[in-house]
C-alpha cells in the first residue's frame, strides 16, 4: 500500500533554541512519505544557520511577514495529500502523522 504524501509546514521565526528538535521529530517519523517545508518568517536571531545545517528544505523570507503568510508561502509550494502545520518550537510524537494520515 502506497502512503499518502503528508505536508509538514514548520513555520520558525526567532526559535534558535528549539527548531532543530522541531525539524528532528518530522525526521524521526513512523510514516515516511513527507515534504517538509521550513519557513523562516525573518529572525533575527541564528535560527537559518540551524536550518540550513539540518539539510532540509528551507523558505528564508528575510523579513517579518507574520505566521499566516509566511505558512502561505509554503502552503502554495507544497504537494501533500494531507498538511500539518507545525511551529518551530514545538514537536510530533514518533507516530504523529502515521496515527492522523489512519
């Protein structure tokens, strides 16, 4: 049975110390067939340069927009059958998207 592709939107504006735990629990999903897509929404602090060192796919849009169109701008690029949207200081459990996706 082929999974449905699942669209997880992480939206990250100045959270440094917690987005690679957000990143790393879409990684770390049971259910594998997952685009994510990290938006950075203009932080001002090193929250790229933890991005970018995770190796994933990343909207760097320089300047504030605020959370609805910076999750916009992802959501227009995504192709998922089904989108979670995530913040970047928050994280799935293991089984997340493999219990929603049931």
């Amino acid at each position: 049975m082929n999974q449905p592709l699942v669209t997880v939107i992480c939206v990250c504006y100045n959270h440094e110390r917690f987005v690679r735990e957000a990143i790393q629990s879409v990684l770390d999903q049971s259910h594998k067939n997952i685009e994510l897509i990290v938006v950075d929404d203009g932080s001002t602090d090193k929250s790229v340069d933890v991005i970018r060192s995770m190796n994933v796919r990343l909207i760097d849009l320089k300047t504030n927009r605020g959370y609805t169109k910076a999750f916009n701008e992802a959501w227009r690029k995504s192709k998922g059958d089904f989108i979670i949207d995530l913040a970047g200081d928050d994280e799935l459990t293991p089984d997340r998207i493999e219990i929603g996706v049931k």
